[in-house]
C-alpha cells in the first residue's frame, strides 16, 4: 500500500563529506605538491577527492590509478577508486576494487561497506546484506552499516529485523533523522501505525527537507482514522510535487471517508488532466461516479480503465459487479471471470450470489 521513495544508501566510507573547500584552488595547491614530489600519494589521493567534488569521476578515477602504480597495495586508492567507479555506473569494477581492497586487508571494514552497497546498487540483496554484516562483525557500533543493512532487510521485507537495526543506530546516532524515516516506514508495514507516526513526526523534526516524510505519513494517518490529518500531510506532498499521482489518489479517498465527494472527483479529475493516461485515475473515478449514482458514467470510466490495461482485475471485479446489478449479466459474468482469473477470488462470490 505504501509507496516508498528510494531508498538511500548509506554514505560510502571513503565518500569525501561535505567540507568548506575550494575544489579548484586545493587542486591548484596539489598540482605544485605533486610537481615537487611526483609520488607523493597523499597529494595524488586529496587531488582525486577535490575532482569528485567537482564530479569530475574519471579524473578521480586517474589520480587513484597513478597512486596504485606507485603503490599497489594503498587501500585508500581502491576503495576511492571503487566509488567513484560507482559513480560512473561501474559497479562491478567498484566491486572488484573493494574486493581487492579487502584481499590486502580482511579486516577492511569500509571495503565490506562498501562492496555492500554496490551489491545493493546491482540487486543482489542477499550479497549486501552478508557484507554488512562482515563490516558489524568488525565494527558492532559501525553506524553506517547497521544503517544499510536495516535498508537491505526493509527491502526483502524483513521489517522487524530492519526496526531492530535502526533501534541499533538511533541508540548511537539520537539525531539521525533518516533512521527515524525509515524505522517508521517499517513500522508502517508492521502495521505499528502510531509508532510510525511518532517516528516519521521527529525525522521531519531534525530534517525538514525529508520531505517524502509528508505522503507516507499521510498513509499512516489514514490507517489511525485520521483522514483530515492525512488530508494535510497529502496537501503538502503535492504542494512539493503537483503531479504526485499516488498522493491525489490517496487525498481522494481520505476525502471519500469524509464524504467530500466533489473533492474528491476534483483530486481525480486533476490528475486525468496532467495524465489523461492513467488507469488508476479512470478506476478512482469510476468508483466515484458509481458511489454518486451516476451508472452510466462509472462503466464508461471503468471501461477506460480496462482499455488502458486488459489485465486490470479490479476495475473487471468493479465493473461485473455494476453490469450484474444493472441487468447485464451475460456481461457482467464474463467481467467476474475475468476478475477470478486475475486473482481476485471475491469475483467468484458475488456469481455465487447471482
């Protein structure tokens, strides 16, 4: 029900963190370090880190190569290197660099992090999750990996386990805003929907620009009977996003419960206005157009709906059942079939009640 935004990534170790840094003039300085002294790594090494600031990644990727001819087993230019592969969309030589990284030194553990997110990057889940656990088994108070592996968890739908990571890093990190969203998106699924709220009320606290916060709360809020809350939170996401779909949607049938049925043909018929395309738009407002009495209308929108998508199981499941209550059951028959057929085993009820 819940739709999530991406989900972030822990900052890579090696990642150059946010610092008051001309870019141009440190590289500038390193430029003479280097002139002076050809192998000087470090300057090499500041050098790549600068250029990625200035997302210049292949020039990066060059410094770090220049530091593992003159040192090959420099650990620093293989995880450097690794990210900013990963930059590039590389993540399989990211990979490789990590890897080697960690043949040098096994108890690496911002390589095991690392490699954990460019297995994550991939899609192997699994992968990553058994790295970061190497890097917790290394570092049990590693707040990044904890963090990541918990993100890793909330996507195979393991949400109690990911509650119990994030538990972890919010005992060593109070203020890390982030944990406290993505614990409450967990806690959502888990159906602790208060809990959520709680948790999704202090990341916007200590991050007002998690701005994704808004819709999922929403979400939640619904779940507590709270459709004007929900309304409010929906209110915002759109402000941020005005062809948020999933957000009319769901401002829609809080409206609904409210009984506000022109407001809620109004979030419908906004969103057919920026996607005149959208099933989901056509489904909502065949329900509503059904809901006021306004028969033909609603098969019209339904019928759109199952135009736009032949294997829509609900919009047939909504559609037989108006077809059945107004007479057409040859009709109306074939759209619960459809409907049974498309996993929607409450089709196969309302026959047996025909």
């Amino acid at each position: 029900m819940m739709k999530r935004d991406v989900t972030k990534k822990p900052k890579k170790k090696g990642t150059p963190k946010p610092r008051k840094v001309n870019p141009l003039k440190r590289i500038e300085l390193c430029n003479k370090w280097i002139s002076e002294t050809p192998r000087d790594v470090d300057s090499y090494l500041e050098r790549a880190e600068m250029k990625y600031l200035l997302r210049d990644f292949e020039g990066a990727i060059a410094d770090c190569e220049v530091v593992l001819r003159i040192k090959p087993d420099n650990i620093a230019a293989l995880n450097n290197r690794g990210i900013y592969k990963s930059e590039t969309g590389d993540h399989f030589g990211a990979m490789d660099d990590y890897t080697a990284a960690i043949e040098i030194d096994s108890n690496c553990k911002e390589a095991f992090l690392n490699r954990a997110i460019a297995n994550d990057d991939t899609g192997n889940v699994q992968e990553a999750i058994m790295d970061f656990d190497v890097a917790i088994k290394i570092d049990p108070f590693y707040k990044d990996a904890l963090f990541g592996r918990a993100c890793a968890k909330s996507r195979l739908g393991s949400w109690k386990s990911a509650v119990e990571d994030h538990d972890r890093v919010l005992e060593l990190d109070p203020l890390f805003a982030k944990a406290f969203y993505y614990r409450g998106l967990d806690k959502f699924m888990l159906d602790f929907d208060r809990e959520a709220i709680d948790d999704l009320d202090r990341a916007l606290e200590l991050d007002p620009s998690i701005t994704d916060v808004y819709y999922n709360r929403g979400l939640a809020k619904r779940c507590v009977f709270d459709d004007k809350g929900a309304i409010e939170d929906f209110n915002k996401a759109i402000v941020i996003n005005p062809v948020f779909t999933l957000a009319y949607l769901n401002r829609c049938k809080a409206k609904f419960e409210l009984n506000d049925m022109q407001g809620a043909l109004g979030d419908i018929l906004e969103i057919l206005k920026y996607d005149p395309l959208c099933e989901e738009g056509f489904l909502g407002l065949g329900i509503l157009r059904l809901e006021m009495g306004e028969y033909i209308k609603a098969y019209q929108a339904l019928s759109k709906a199952i135009e736009l998508n032949s294997r829509y199981g609900y919009a047939f499941l909504v559609r037989g059942d108006l077809l059945m209550n107004m007479g057409f059951k040859v009709e109306g028959r074939e759209d619960l079939l459809k409907a049974g057929f498309l996993g929607f085993r409450e089709a196969y009820d309302i026959l047996n009640d025909n």
